[in-house]
C-alpha cells in the first residue's frame, strides 16, 4: 500500500510537467500531487487532494469550468476536502458524489473524446467514495479494501489523462508539422511531406483522376494502387468525391481526427497544387497569344513597308519624272525629292528591309544618319532570331531618335554584345539627360516588346550626365552569316 501510495503522488506530479503546455492543468495536477503527500503527513489535509483533482478533472482538458452549477460542484468539493470533519461525515459525500457524476455525464452527445475520458475519472473516483461513505452509513467495515481501490482509480485516472494528453499533443505536433511543410515556398513533393510527417518512408500517394477511378502521381504518370497485401489504404475524399488515396503502414491513420485533419490538409495542398497548374498553364497562353500578337504587328509592318516601298515611292518615282519634264526650273524636283525622301524614311522606320537581308550591324549604321559623324558603333557580328533582331533595332531606333531630338548630344555610343545567352542592347549619349520612360513615349512601347520576349529595357538618366539605355534580350538562337565581320564604325 505504501509503494502505491507513492505512486499515485509522483504520478500527478509527473503529469503537471507534462501538462506544462496547459499553465493550468499542469497547476491542479501539482496541486493533486503535492496535497496527496501532504496528507500523509499532516493528518486534517488528508482529503485535501480531492479538490484540485475534482477541478481538474470537470476542467480536462480546456483547463476551464463552463456553466454556473459546474462552477459551483467545484467550489463544493473544495470546501468539502479541506473541511476535514465535514469530509469524514457520509452524508455530505453522498450528495457531492451525485452531484459530481450527474455534472459529468450531463450533456454526452456534445462531449469530446478527452472530456470523455476525464469525465469517467470523475465518476469513477466519486463512485468509490460515494460507495464507501454508503458502506460507512451501513457499518460495512471495509474501509482497508476500499482504500486499495481507490488509489487504484485515482493512479489511473493519472496515466490515462497522461496518455491522452501525450498522445493529443503528439497528433497536433503531426498536423502542425504538416501545415507548415505543405505552407513552405520552396516547392516539395506532397508524398515526400506526408512520408516524412507521418514516418512512412514508402508511403504511396495516389490522386484520383476526374472519374475518381483511376490514379496518377504527382506529374501525371498512371498509378497503381492495393496491390500490397501488408498495406492499408485510405480514401480522402471532399465530400462525396474521391481526391486521392494513400498507401500506407496498417499503423498510420487510426484515429479518425487525425485522419480527418490531414485529409483536409492534403485536399488544400491538391486544390492548391491544381490551382498553381491551371495559373501556369493560363500565363502560358496569355505569353503565346502576345507573341502571336507581336507577329502579326511585325507581319503588318513588313507589309506597310513593303507597300510604301512599292507602291508609294513608284508613284512618287513617276510624279519626279513628270515635274522635271513639266516644270524644270521650279521648286517642285525638290518638294518631290523631299518627299520620297520623307518616304522612304519612314518605310526604313516602320521596318527596314535592310534589317532582315543584311542584319543588325548593316541596320543599326544606316539609322547613324539622324546624328551624322557623332555616333560610335560596336556591334556584334552574326545573325539571331528575327524578333530579337527587331527588338533591338527599334531600342537603337528610338534611343538614336531622342538623342538627335531632345539630348543635344554631341557624341552616342551604340555597343550591342552578347553575354551567356542574352544579347545586350546599350545605346549612351553625353547630352543633358533627364530622360524619363513617360506612359506615352515610344520607349514604354519597346519595354512591352521586350517583356514579351522575355527581356528587360531601363534607362539611366542624370540631368546633365547624359543618358544611358539598355536592353537585355534572351538571344533565342544565333546563326552566323558568312561574310559578315565585327563592326567598329565611326558615322
């Protein structure tokens, strides 16, 4: 009697370090403990242990007392255990003995599994007190049996509320760990993240196909499960469609709310994981359908090129031919010459057909003719992809434009380069700077160019420290042309 005795004692005061995640669990059960070895040794506080456990246990496991007659059951069997000579007297035992069993079993459709457990504590502890204060009343002399068992019932109303409380916490700690594994932003396996959460190393998981009669991995390849006779499988499903099924050790997933909190876990990562799939396959269609677009704007410009070359310049070639004969002497050869030459400017600028039969290098010398003499080239030798071609040869374009225009520059530097596989853009002028890419500058229009192909435009510029332009273009593919050398002009 005297090693169990102890036993009951260090086993509450065991249970109040492990319930120091819960302040106030871990306080009763202290104080269950404490006032049980207490009650050894001073004889009027030998009942006194039954008011913190009778706390505890109506209190188990969100440590708090809900409703007004629970508050007050408790306070009576305060009183009561500290009450030394009110405690020895049968009546007042029997009626708190009621009373405490009937709060207990109260309500027991809405009573979770730990309230339960704690709740059969309390009618078994009050049960065997209730028992021994009747057989008391009744002179039943049995009071060393009694004792036996009552120190019975209280030792493993502590271990089973130690277990549960282990084992709860242990379950939250595995579907805490999930949450957080599923949430990282580094992209990782969902079947590697459930093997090692559950320590399941050949764990299977199998997502279910729309018909939900077929199975898949995690990039689509067919999968096979229930072929393993040593292995348990469980459904997830979101509501009455299936979503996946594990494979797994008969071991895991017993308990129906954890499985129930990783089911949901696993259907937001899936619905996440779908929804990630589905935004990546919409970007895609939304780059294609922009590189179409820019295709079939580059098509038109070949075409109004094309028609400006042909057509137009002809007829202006015809008109020339017409005045000279006509009128000779007059200002009108010139006013025609200006204009083809106007024309044909704008043709080269729409886009140049020298662009695509010679390249970037023949191209870009022939744009030096806004900055005659100022401008420096270093250009690439070699052929690319034709829209990264274009690209740059509008950057140079506008960049060469601005400087003539606004920079009062006396000296441009054009270097195209290529860097890994990128081509560089850089067009630098020593004007007054203070360029800005204004929403409604031509500079905005060949950022959006860039950025569907998947390159970067920025400018630089410091009011009276000239002005930087730079453009990086993923290269796509490079051909070189024979005969085709290193440029280096000076315009």
């Amino acid at each position: 009697m005297v090693v169990l005795d102890v036993l009951v004692g260090i086993a509450f005061l065991i249970a109040a370090l492990v319930f120091r995640r819960t302040p106030r669990l871990a306080l009763l059960a202290a104080a269950t403990g404490a006032l049980w070895f207490l009650g050894d040794v001073v004889g009027f506080l030998v009942f006194a242990h039954r008011g913190p456990l009778t706390h505890l246990l109506l209190a188990y496991p969100a440590a708090r007392i809900h409703g007004r007659i629970r508050r007050m059951i408790v306070f009576a069997a305060y009183l009561l255990s500290f009450a030394y000579p009110v405690a020895k007297l049968e009546v007042p035992t029997i009626l708190l003995s009621v009373a405490i069993v009937a709060a207990s079993l109260w309500r027991p459709a809405k009573k979770t599994a730990p309230e339960w457990i704690a709740a059969t504590g309390a009618v078994a502890m009050w049960c065997a007190l209730g028992v021994g204060a009747l057989l008391r009343a009744a002179n039943v002399a049995i009071d060393p049996q009694l004792l036996v068992a009552y120190e019975l019932v209280v030792l493993a109303i502590a271990a089973t509320l130690l277990i549960d409380y282990r084992y709860r916490t242990s379950r939250v700690a595995t579907v805490s760990t999930l949450a957080v594994d599923l949430g990282q932003a580094e992209p990782r396996s969902l079947r590697d993240v459930l093997a090692a959460t559950l320590g399941d190393p050949s764990l299977v998981l199998a997502l279910a196909t729309n018909d939900g009669e077929r199975f898949t991995d995690e990039v689509g390849q067919p999968l096979r499960v229930g072929e393993r006779t040593d292995r348990t499988l469980t459904e997830l499903r979101d509501g009455d469609r299936r979503i996946a099924v594990l494979e797994h050790d008969p071991a895991l997933l017993r308990d129906p709310a954890l499985l129930g909190s990783i089911t949901s876990l696993v259907g937001i990562a899936i619905a996440n994981t779908n929804l990630q799939r589905e935004v990546a396959k919409r970007l895609t269609e939304v780059e294609s359908s922009r590189r179409r677009l820019l295709t079939v704007a580059d098509a038109e410009r070949d075409r109004l090129e094309a028609d400006l070359q042909g057509g137009v310049q002809a007829r202006l070639e015809r008109v020339a031919a017409l005045v000279m004969q006509t009128a000779p002497n007059s200002d009108l050869p010139d006013r025609v010459a200006e204009t083809r030459e106007a024309v044909s400017s704008f043709a080269r600028g729409v886009h140049p057909r020298r662009l695509d039969e010679e390249g970037l290098s023949a191209a870009i010398a022939e744009l030096t003719g806004v900055l005659p003499g100022l401008v420096e080239l270093n250009v690439v030798p070699g052929r690319f992809a034709r829209e990264v071609e274009a690209a740059a040869y509008f950057v140079c374009a506008e960049a060469l434009t601005n400087a003539a225009k606004y920079a009062m520059a006396s000296r441009v530097w054009v270097s195209i380069s290529l860097a890994a596989d990128t081509l560089m853009v850089e067009v630098n002028d020593d004007g007054i700077g203070g360029a800005i890419m204004a929403p409604d500058s031509g500079l905005v229009g060949l950022r959006d160019r860039l950025d569907v192909l998947g390159g970067t435009l920025s400018v630089e510029s410091l009011p009276q420290h000239g002005t930087t332009v730079l453009a990086i273009l993923p290269r796509a593919h490079r051909e070189l042309a024979p005969g085709i050398d290193h440029v280096d002009e000076t315009g």
